[in-house]
C-alpha cells in the first residue's frame, strides 16, 4: 500500500487506513474522535498505521469522523440589505464565540432559489439551517416551499426569522406589533394625529402586522383613519418611499408625520419633503423601521426602531445550537425593539 501511495502521490485518507487495517471506516473514524470505545487491539493497529503514513486528517476527514460539523448554514434573502447584513454579521460573531463558523448563501428572495439552497445545506452536513427573511416573511407560507423545508427539518434544524406554517422550524422574530405600537404612542403623545405609513406589502407577515396595530392605536385613541395615509407599494426601497411620498404630497391632506416601513424607503421619503419645501420635523416628522446604519448618515439623523442586532444575532445562533444537540429551546421566541430618537422627529405643528 506504501509502494502504491508514492507512486500515485496521493494523500491517505481514512478510507485507505481502515482498508490496511481490515476494519470499517467507522471505525477508524472513532479512533479519530475518541467518543467512542474501540477494540484496543484495532485501535493499537490503526494507530500504528496512521503513524506509519505520519497521516494527519484534514478537516473534511474529521466532519466525516464526526457526526457535527460545526457548521451553521445562513440563507439570507439579500446580503447588501444593511437590515440582513447586520443581522448576519450578529450571527458570525455569535458563531465563532460558540466555536463554529457559517456558510452564507443568498437566495435574492426567489423561491426556487430557496429550495435549491436548502438542498445544498443537506449536502454540506452543516448542522443547522437560519433563515433571514425570503419565503419566511410570508404571510401565508407558500406550500411547495413548506415541503422542501420540512424534508431538511428531518435531517437538522431550521430556525426562521419569521414564520413557516405547517413545519416545526423554530422561530425567532422581531416583534412588529410592539415595534408599531411603541412608535405610534411617541408620535401621539407629541400630538401627531395625521399620521401616515408608508411602503411594504401586504403579504408580508411583518408588514401586515404593522398595518393592523397602526389601525388598532389609531382606534384607541379615537383617530379616525386616513386611506390616503396608508400606502403600501409593494415595495422596499428608496425609489418606491420617494414616489409614494411625491403622490402624498401633491394631494391637499398632508400628515404631521410619516412611518417608513424602513430605512431605505426613508431616504426617499425625506428627499421628497425636502424638494416639496417641508421642514423635516418642524412640519413633517420622519420615522423608520431598522435602525442601520443609514440612519445617522441622513440629515437630520433618523429616528428608527432597532432591534439590538447583537443579541439578536445570539439569540438565532444559539437556538439553532441548543436544536442540534436535541437541547430543549423554545419554539418561538421575539426580540424586543426599541425606538432610537434623533433629530428626524419632534412635535405635530401648533397650527395644524
């Protein structure tokens, strides 16, 4: 076997060791991990061999004699979004302080894409799946994607960040009706009545939430709604907060203060109250959802609702540990928001 190795200058691998031993794979795998007891004559073999050929396993050997790879696959719906980037950077410093590192992959929000993707987490034996967003944020799960998720539910554990009905994926959300409702108790104590939200779609578990508890406080304080305040998109972005916000102001009822479905949309939105010669928030007061980055570099800085990315990126690693290791962890668990307030918002005009 030694003769064969050098001429073919291959390296050994643990296949080659328990085939000179007269043993199985496996078994030579224990030896590797120590977890196992083993025949001490086999092991004092396999030991023998393994310094004969000074074999060293390298990393794909050793998840192969290992039934963890210490590996979390991370499947976002689009990285360059500074929300799921700062929520995947929480995650990679959460799993590197666990002693295990991720496999990103972005799925750009298709589902077909998705599905791929979760096949290929099989193959790569990671140990468990998170999900950021994509079909997760569905308000109704889409039942092929359900399917798929529940074939890689049997073989590891899926941790979601927002819903999938009809599987046992463990959920870890943000919660949206406590986020409006925070925000909508601010503005109304600074007297805002005419208040609009602006972006999304829905058919976004998040978004939609957000719509119905804007009605319910609305409600409460006996505020009658505006339809010409509530504009959902459909989208997400700057462009579609700028239009939405040009349409808004060219009628004659203009709100006191604007709710982003988030930062991006914000942009737009504030861009539009500045060239339609409003004052932001001496006559228009601005609020967002996600508290990135963008926030402090707008003018005036934003005020935003955060999420304290860094224990929500803990809190999504280590539930998708604890369910690797079979560990009891609650099925559903909410991260708590929290308003940031700059300068973007302040009191409802006196003359309105």
């Amino acid at each position: 076997m030694e003769e064969r190795k050098q001429k073919e200058d291959k390296p050994i691998t643990i296949y080659d060791i328990a085939k000179e031993a007269g043993v199985s794979p496996s078994t030579v795998s224990r030896v590797l991990t120590n977890k196992v007891k083993v025949n001490p004559k086999k092991r004092d073999i396999i030991c023998k061999i393994m310094e004969k050929y000074d074999f060293k396993p390298n990393a794909l050997a050793r998840s192969l004699a290992d039934t963890k790879s210490n590996t979390i696959g991370i499947i976002t719906a689009d990285v360059r979004n500074p929300f799921y980037a700062q929520i995947f950077v929480a995650c990679e410093v959460a799993a590197r302080r666990a002693g295990y590192i991720v496999l990103l992959c972005n799925s750009m929000g298709e589902t077909d894409q998705e599905k791929q993707l979760l096949t290929q987490m099989q193959e790569q034996r990671v140990d468990a799946v998170i999900q950021l967003g994509g079909r997760a944020d569905d308000l109704e799960s889409n039942p092929s994607y359900v399917e798929q998720a529940n074939r890689l539910i049997k073989t590891m554990p899926l941790v979601v960040s927002g819903k999938l009905d009809g599987t046992d994926a463990y959920q870890v959300q943000i919660d949206a009706v406590k986020a409006m409702e925070s925000i909508m108790e601010y503005l109304i104590r600074l007297k805002h009545t005419k208040i609009a939200m602006i972006g999304g779609r829905m058919d976004v578990l998040s978004t939609y939430e957000k719509r119905q508890t804007y009605l319910k406080v609305l409600e409460r304080h006996q505020i009658k709604p505006v339809e010409a305040f509530m504009r959902d998109n459909g989208e997400y972005s700057y462009e579609a907060g700028y239009r939405s916000m040009n349409e808004l102001l060219s009628g004659t009822n203009i709100p006191t203060a604007v709710i982003a479905i988030n930062d991006f949309s914000a942009t737009g939105i504030i861009r539009s109250i500045i060239e339609h010669g409003y004052r932001i928030p001496q006559d228009i007061s601005v609020v967002s959802y996600d508290n990135t980055y963008m926030a402090n570099f707008l003018i005036p800085k934003l005020t935003s609702v955060d999420y304290n990315y860094e224990a929500y990126g803990e809190k999504l690693v280590q539930t998708a540990i604890l369910a690797s290791r079979k560990e009891e962890v609650p099925r559903i668990q909410y991260i708590e928001p929290t308003i940031v307030i700059r300068e973007s918002s302040g009191p409802a005009p006196i003359s309105v």
